[in-house]
C-alpha cells in the first residue's frame, strides 16, 4: 500500500513565545465573543500567578469571565457536565483551556457539548459525531499530549472508569498560545511524562503497514530526536529556554498530524495505556513508557526491517545486516533505557498494575473484535493480554 490519499486542515492559530499569553483577551474579543469560561486544572496555574494574569487580560479586553476550575489528570465527565450547564445558563461563547491535555480535553468536551440535546458521552461511544462546538482557545502549560492542535479529547466516565476518545475537526483550537516560560514550573516526573507522550505520538505514526512514506518516516524521525536531546536538557536545567521551547513545538507537531499525514497509524498501544491511566489513574505518559516496550517485542516480527531502521536512525544502533532483527531489539532495549533514564517506569509493578487484573484491562479495551486493535498488525484481545502479561513479566522469550 502507497502513500495515501489525504485531506488536511489545521486550522490551529498558534502563538509562540515569550509573553504569548499577554495577547489572550484582544485575540478574543477580536472574534466578536463576549463571554469566556476560563477552564483551569487544580493549584498549578494558580500558584504560578498565570490564572490572575489572564484573568487580569480577558477582562481588559472587556470579556466577561466564568471561571470553572478542577479539572483533575484523566478528565472526568461529571466536570463536564457542570462545564455545559454553567456555558448554557451563562450564555458563554468561548471556552479557554489554561493547563496540560486534561484541562484541554475537558474543554473541548464542553464545547461539543453546549450545543447538542443529548449526553456528550454519545461522542465518546460513537453513537452520534458533534455537528457544532464552541470555539476553544489554549493557554499550554504542559507539553504532552498535542491536544492543543489536536482533534481528539479523550476523558474518564466515572461510572466504570472507562477512558474515551472523541476525534473531530471541531475540536481544533481556535488559537493557542505557546509559552515556553511557563513550562518552566513543571516538576521533573511531569516534564518526563509528556516527552514520553510526545515520542510515542510520533512512535504510533512511525509503525505503519503504508509503504512509500519516506518523507514523513524522516519528518518522525527529527521529532523523535529533538525530543530524545531535548528532554534531559529540561530535566537537569528546567529554565533552560531553548530545551523548552523546542520540547514544547515538538509536542504541537507530534500530534498535529502534521507527521502522519499519508500514512496509516496504528495506536494500539495508546488504546491498551488507557486502561491502564483510567483504572489505577496514572500518569498517560508513565502508563505509555510501561506498555510501548511491551507493545514492540509482541509487534516485531511484524516487520523486523521497520524496527530495524527505527533502531539504526533513532537510537544510533549500528545495523547488523546479517541479523536485522538484532538490531531491532538493540533500539528497543535503548528506548526502554532511555525512559528509564528519565525517570519514567517500565513495568507494571512500578505503576501499581496488578497481573491479576490483566483479563479485567483486556476486556476494557475500546476495539472492534471483528477488525482488532491498531493498524500495523491488528491485535486480538488475547493479543492485548499477551501484550500486558510482557509489561508485567518482562518475560523477553516471546520474541
Ligand atoms: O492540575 P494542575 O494543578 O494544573 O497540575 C497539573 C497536573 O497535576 C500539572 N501541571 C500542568 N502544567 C503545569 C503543571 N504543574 C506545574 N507547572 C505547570 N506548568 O501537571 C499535571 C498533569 O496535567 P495533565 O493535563 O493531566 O497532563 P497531560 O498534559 O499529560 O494530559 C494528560 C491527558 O491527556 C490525554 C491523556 O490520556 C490524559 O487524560 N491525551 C489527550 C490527547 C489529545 N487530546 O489529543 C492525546 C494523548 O494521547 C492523551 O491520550
Ligand atoms: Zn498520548
């Protein structure tokens, strides 16, 4: 399978820099609203003095501002919900997300819900696709999961802690605006646990079935390793501007789509990672670095060459041409070390998952039976358990 044919539109207004978000409210206004519900997580952008700051913008530019904050890691939809009646009641006419992924995807969860009679939740089941949204505006403070040029949302049902993704263009940004600075508060485990979400978007897009792709396979690959240097520079010097800012565009372009356009993604590794962050309420980036080993080893036979080349020219693996599949499991082995170097786990034990629960896990996972998970070699659900049982046992034999 060639190339394939693709539509694209990012719409996605980014502003990047230093002192950005100063230009929040004119920005706004100047989109003829009125009306803002400022959407924040719990203390971090409180504490940093960023919430009054915007505050102070928005109202300068003569908006009115419904603040609604709490929004915890993995997004629950019973904030949601209050997120929909107060824009319904308050007549609000654009949403701004202050935050990382979680306050984001709640935001644009709201969006998609003000506008439509039934339950949002409809579009996280794929029992109804959102027709209308609310514009929602970004100010990033962690740079992750992309979701701030993104189409998906992805959030947390309480009842049953199932974690659902929504895809839709409606759900791009309107704008967002990209201050590095303000990555700056982050604590170690985050900063590692959003380079690690940045890597494995472009890692999901990489493993593809589609041939002729060299183009965005060298687009992947620069991406992956800005992110590789980059993310140890921010740990050990968090103010290190530099670091930061190309961390921060990394994670914009690793979800953009800009580097998987063309091609067949597989994502099964994030579905199977969902499980994981909505039962025992890790960290998304953490429950990747645990399951993306795992998800390779099971996957590399699939295409050993594949492997090999993300080996070769993303972790500097010299190629053994006369035992391809060697140097395939070399690169994995480096990844695997190099999230273990910045402090991300990589077994299940280190995360809290229990090997008893793995059929409970595999059973949750959001897949249609008849087609299996993910694109590069679709799994089954005893796949997807084999899948976890390696994370949990480490047990390398399998390959
Ligand atoms: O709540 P506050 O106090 O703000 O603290 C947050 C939170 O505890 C903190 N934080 C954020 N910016 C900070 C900061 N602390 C200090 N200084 C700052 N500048 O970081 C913690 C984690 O925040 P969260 O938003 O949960 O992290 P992330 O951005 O990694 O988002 C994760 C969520 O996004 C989903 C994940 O599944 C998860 O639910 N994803 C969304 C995607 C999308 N919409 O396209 C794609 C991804 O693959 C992912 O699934
Ligand atoms: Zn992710």
């Amino acid at each position: 399978m060639s190339m394939i044919n693709f539509r694209f539109c990012a719409p996605t207004r980014y502003i990047f820099g230093v002192d950005a978000q100063l230009g929040v409210g004119e920005a706004i206004a100047s989109l003829g609203k009125r009306r803002v519900l400022l959407h924040y997580g719990g203390q971090s952008a409180q504490k940093s003095g960023l919430l009054g700051e915007v505050t102070g913008k928005l109202k300068e530019a003569g908006l009115d501002v419904v603040e609604l904050g709490g929004v915890q890691p993995n997004p629950r939809d019973t904030l949601i919900d209050e997120g929909i009646a107060i824009c319904r009641e308050r007549d609000v006419d654009f949403i701004l997300a202050v935050g990382g992924g979680s306050v984001i995807d709640s935001a644009k969860a709201i969006a998609i819900g003000v506008p439509y009679e039934g339950d949002f939740w409809d579009f996280y089941t794929g029992q109804a696709a959102p027709s209308a949204a609310l514009p929602v505006g970004v100010v990033l403070t962690l740079p992750a999961t992309g979701s701030e040029g993104s189409s998906r949302s992805v959030v947390t049902k309480e009842e049953g802690l199932l974690k659902r993704r929504c895809a839709s263009d409606l759900i791009r940004p309107a704008i967002a605006w990209l201050n590095p600075t303000l990555t700056y508060t982050l604590p170690p485990y985050q900063t590692a646990c959003g380079a690690t979400d940045i890597l494995s978007h472009v890692i999901e897009r990489y493993f593809t079935p589609t041939e002729g792709v060299s183009l965005t396979d060298r687009l992947c690959e620069a991406v992956m390793l800005d992110v590789i240097q980059n993310a140890p520079i921010a740990l050990a010097q968090p103010t290190d501007y530099d670091a930061r800012a190309n961390l921060m565009w990394a994670g914009t372009l690793a979800h953009n789509d800009v580097v998987g356009l063309g091609r067949m993604g597989d994502w099964g590794s994030h579905s199977i990672e969902h499980e994981l962050s909505a039962l025992y309420d890790v960290a998304h980036g953490a429950g990747l670095a645990v399951i993306l080993p795992a998800w390779m080893r099971y996957q590399l036979d699939c295409d050993v060459m594949r492997f090999a080349q993300f080996a070769v020219r993303v972790w500097g693996c010299e190629m053994d041409f006369r035992n391809p599949k060697r140097t395939a499991i070399e690169g994995i082995d480096r990844m695997e070390a190099w999230f273990r170097s910045i402090g991300m786990p990589t077994t299940f034990a280190e995360i809290g998952a229990k090997e008893e629960d793995i059929p409970l896990l595999a059973s949750k996972v959001d897949m249609d039976d008849a087609k299996g998970l993910g694109f590069f070699r679709p799994l089954s659900r005893k796949d997807i358990e084999a899948v976890y049982r390696l994370a949990c046992n480490r047990d390398r034999d399998v390959c």
